[in-house]
C-alpha cells in the first residue's frame, strides 16, 4: 500500500493544495498487503478506493452490467431515499454521499464514494436506519439490478469476492471518517465539519454553504476561535472555500472532502 504525504495540525500538503496528490515510497511496518488489483491512485481516504468493475473479468462484468441503466444527477440531487429498494450502483463520474438522517433534520455522513466505485444499500441485509444518497457533485453512476448481481454473488466466487472486497473498503473509509471526526487535526475536522454541513445545506438550497460564526465552528470541533481562523484561513488562500462574515463557501468541494476524510500520522 502506499502512505500519503500527511500534513501537520493546521496544515495542508502542497500537493492536496495544488489539487493533486504524491506518493512516497511504500512503509512495511506493520503493513502485510500489497496494493490489489482495482485499487486507485487517489489520495487520503481514497487511496483504498475500489474500481469495483476492473476486479471481475470481462465476461463477469458484461453479465453483472446485463440489464443496468445509466443515470444523472445535478448536485444536491437525492439519488436515493429510505423507502425506495434495495440498491446498487457504480459510480461513474462525480462525488456521491451516503448518510442518515432524523425527523428533526439532523444529518450524519456515513462515507462518500468517487469515480468507478460501487454503492449499495441492502445488497445483503436491509439496514435498520434510515440512508439516503446524495449527488454532491453533478453525478453519472450505472444502476445495477440487484436482484441479479445477488444470484450472481451466491453462485459465483469470483463475484463474491468482488463484494467482499467492496464491504471491506467500505468499513475502513467508515472507521476512517469516525477516526478524523474523533483523533483529526484541526484543519481535518474543521474540513470534515465544513463538509457535512455544506451537503446537508446543499440539499435545501442547491448551494455548498455553511451559514456560521468561526465561534459556532470552533464550538463544533471542540476548538477555539483563534484557531479554526488560522485553518479557515489556509482553506482559503488554497482556493478551496471562500469566507465571509459568518458564512463559508465551498469552491472546490473535492478537494475538501480530500482533506475531510484523511487522518494524519501526526
């Protein structure tokens, strides 16, 4: 596996600032896997993403494709809801979010899924809480038929794999957003807070916007004032958000949700 260049508390890397990542040679201790097959180059939490399709072979992925359809949605878009079926899809183009969410509005994300990714909901077992999918960005995905990839996956062990494999990406990104939530850095956690709260905004007003004080941020994070200015204002100068009194908004919403779910080694 690769390790990821990690910024320093109230840092950003000057290679998530530029918009692109570098790698630095591979650590072995205590790792005992090697970079697999689909698996991508992107960054920070997305350095484990799964090219779900490159895992299964072409006469595999014809069938699993067999009787999918393509689908778009404009960000801020909800691509799926609790009371719809169960649901699989790839991610074609775009950033998508899961999260749930209460009767009072209250919003928490779950994981984001990037580019050739699979995202499912009841593939094996209905959850018991309410998800919901949102288009972060403006979204291409392939809507697979569940009912068939489900067959395939109890009778085929290549496909199984393939599944294993997704499951398995998406408990680690999962443990991972709780561990920045938790252990981050302050510009991590700041990022993180920023994001949830622009995508749950974006769903009322089609915009990626935080209205509040640097105070109430601070408050969020368990920071101070002081601090979260100096973070906000790197954000800033990287051309990532965009700040005014009480108000933050998001300019380059991929580049934050890199910054949102890594965790640094410091």
């Amino acid at each position: 596996m690769y390790d990821r260049v990690m910024m320093h508390d109230g840092d950003l890397p000057p290679d998530l600032a530029k918009g692109h990542v570098t790698f630095v040679a591979p650590s072995t201790a205590g790792v005992g896997f090697a970079q697999g097959k689909g698996m991508t180059s992107r960054a920070g939490a997305s350095s484990d993403c799964v090219q779900f399709l490159s895992l299964l072979k072409e006469p595999k992925r014809r069938r699993v494709l067999s009787g999918s359809r393509r689908e778009t949605y404009p960000a801020g878009a909800i691509a799926y809801t609790a009371e719809a079926p169960d649901y699989a899809i790839v991610v074609e183009r775009g950033l998508v979010r899961l999260y749930t969410g209460d009767p009072r509005g209250r919003q928490a994300t779950a994981f984001y899924r990037h580019g050739g990714e699979l995202l499912g909901v009841g593939l094996v077992k209905r959850p018991s809480i309410d998800l919901y999918v949102q288009a972060v960005t403006d979204a291409e995905v392939t809507s697979l038929d569940v009912e068939q990839l489900r067959a395939m996956a109890g009778s085929d062990v290549e496909v199984s794999r393939a599944l294993i494999t997704y499951f398995a990406n998406v408990l680690a990104h999962a443990v991972r957003i709780i561990a920045v939530r938790s252990l981050g850095n302050i510009t991590e956690r700041l990022a993180f807070d920023i994001l949830d709260r622009a995508c749950a905004n974006q769903l009322v007003s089609g915009k990626l916007v935080v209205r509040a004080s640097q105070q109430q941020l601070a408050d969020s994070i368990g920071s101070v004032r002081e601090v979260v200015a100096r973070s906000l204002r790197r954000l800033r100068e990287y051309g990532i958000v965009a700040t005014a009194p009480n108000l933050v908004r998001v300019l380059d919403v991929e580049r934050l949700e890199e910054i949102a779910t890594q965790l640094s080694a410091d």
